[in-house]
C-alpha cells in the first residue's frame, strides 16, 4: 500500500493536488514493477489517528504485503509514531518529489507549500531512525530506472517475506 504524508495545514485545494501529485507517483513506479504485485494508493495521511489506523489496516490485511510512505509535504514525524509503532509489514520509505525540476522563473508560496518532500522527508527518515524502525530507503525520481528497480527489489523482499510467513509445511 502507498502511503502519502501531509497535513490538514495546507487547505483542501493543496490536499487535492498533494492526493493527484500521490497517485501518479504511484503510477510512474508501477509502470516499472516486474513483481506480482499491485501499487495500492491510499487516500492522504493527514492526522495521527488517521496514520495509526491506516497502519493498523495495514498489518492486518492479508493482501497488504508491504508498505510505501512518502511525506509529500511537510508531515510532522510525530504523527506517524504511533502508526509506525502498531505496522508489522516491511516499509519503504520513498523520498522524492513529484516533479524533478524547480521552476525557478515563477517559483512562489503556493509552489513551496506543495513541494516540501525534502523537508518533511528528512524529517520522517529522522524519525524512524531515532525509533529504530528497519526499513529500505529508496532515493530519486519514481521514474528513474534505479528507482524503479529498488522498489522492484523491495516487492521481491515483501513478497518472500509474506511467503515466509504464511507457508504451510506437511
């Protein structure tokens, strides 16, 4: 499952674009996937009780082999540790930016606001660091070809993972 960090802060226009901006991340990764699995987006994390119960949903569902979070704006790392503390799936922590380039010419406010992956990235790698949460760290543009193949890998590891877990033996 894909997760995309935020807060209720930005304003529902920004939301709504942070919500597009996710899933066409979702899309340009899945395009390079050659794992069994499906990229499953997921609404906009935005509060504390939504994270834990979205992690919570998570770790429970059989189909969810894995988890992507990705802190699209500047998502306050506090709210995710009472979500990351209850996930029991692997976790990749994607840290990009929906567009590759910054449009220096008219660069402003709203363009800021929308774009604080770097920020809000850090922060969130900080954080589970500090918790000690294992994880991969994928680092680039999701339609880089190394990107891509990191996610790829991380699909196999998930995959071997849920196997692993769920094999029965006679």
């Amino acid at each position: 499952w894909f997760f995309t960090g935020s807060q209720n802060l930005y304003g529902p226009e920004t939301l709504e674009e942070v919500a597009k901006q996710s899933q066409v991340v979702v899309e340009q990764l899945a395009e390079g996937i050659t794992a069994e699995v499906k990229l499953v987006w997921k609404p906009t994390l935005k509060t504390n009780d939504e994270i834990r119960k979205a992690m919570v949903d998570a770790s429970s569902n059989p189909d969810c082999i894995g988890v992507i979070t990705w802190m699209h704006t500047f998502s306050p790392a506090k709210m995710w540790i009472n979500g990351l503390e209850v996930l029991t799936k692997p976790l990749l922590h994607l840290h990009t930016q929906a567009g590759q380039s910054l449009p220096w010419a008219t660069i402003d406010m709203d363009f800021m606001n929308l774009n604080q992956a770097a920020h809000g990235d850090r922060e969130y790698a900080h954080l589970l660091t500090r918790m000690s949460v294992a994880r991969k760290v994928v680092v680039g543009h999701p339609t880089q070809a190394d990107v891509k193949s990191q996610v790829d890998s991380f699909a196999y590891a998930a995959i071997g993972l849920d196997t692993s877990r769920n094999l029965k033996l006679a």
